[in-house]
C-alpha cells in the first residue's frame, strides 16, 4: 500500500481480522480506521456477522471439550457485547486489558 490507504474492501478487512497481515500495512490500515468511519462500520458489521456465525456453530456443540474456553485470550476483531477487541494491551493477576473499539461512542475504549 502507499502512504494513503482508500476506504479498504472486504479482503483486506478480513485479512485485519484474521491478523494475516504485515505489521506495517496494519499499522497503516488501523491509522485509516481511526480516521474513517464508514470502514469502522464495515469492520463492526463484518465482525459481528463472522461471531454470529461462529457462535451458531459453537452453539450446538454437544462435547465438552469441544466447547470454546471462555477464559481464553480474546482474538482480534471478537465482539465483547457491543465492543470489537482491537489489541491485548496489558495482562496481570486480575485480568487482560484489551484496546476496543465501541461503534456507538465512535472511539477507543479500554476493556477489561
């Protein structure tokens, strides 16, 4: 990408999401995000439409070790209510903070 990321399509969001890009074009892409709320909205919808789907499927596992461990460290782009974690910030003994983005104030928030 150049020095001046366009509103980003569906591929490179889901790559942000799946963190199977380089640290720079992150970087660059999170820098648009912050500046862009239309890709924002994007990014919260294609998030909540994937822990929907995801959800329905863990929803009708039947095996206890099959079941999603619900202390586990939260991925990029999961929704925590109406939250979507964004990056582990800190971690200690009474918890892992994450940076978060909540679609309704329109900002960063931390989350714990």
């Amino acid at each position: 990408m150049g020095s001046r990321v366009t509103c980003l399509s569906e591929s490179t969001i889901v790559g942000l999401l799946e963190g199977g890009l380089p640290g720079d074009q992150r970087a660059e892409i999170e820098a648009h995000l912050d500046a862009c709320a239309s890709c924002r909205r994007v990014v919260v919808d294609l998030t909540a439409a994937l822990t929907r789907s995801s959800s329905a499927a863990e929803d009708h596992t039947t095996d206890p070790a099959q079941r999603p461990d619900h202390g586990a460290e939260l991925q990029l782009g999961a929704m925590v209510g109406r939250f979507v974690a964004l990056d582990r910030i800190g971690r200690g003994g009474m918890g892992t903070v994450y940076t978060a983005y909540d679609p309704e104030l329109d900002r960063n928030i931390a989350l714990k």
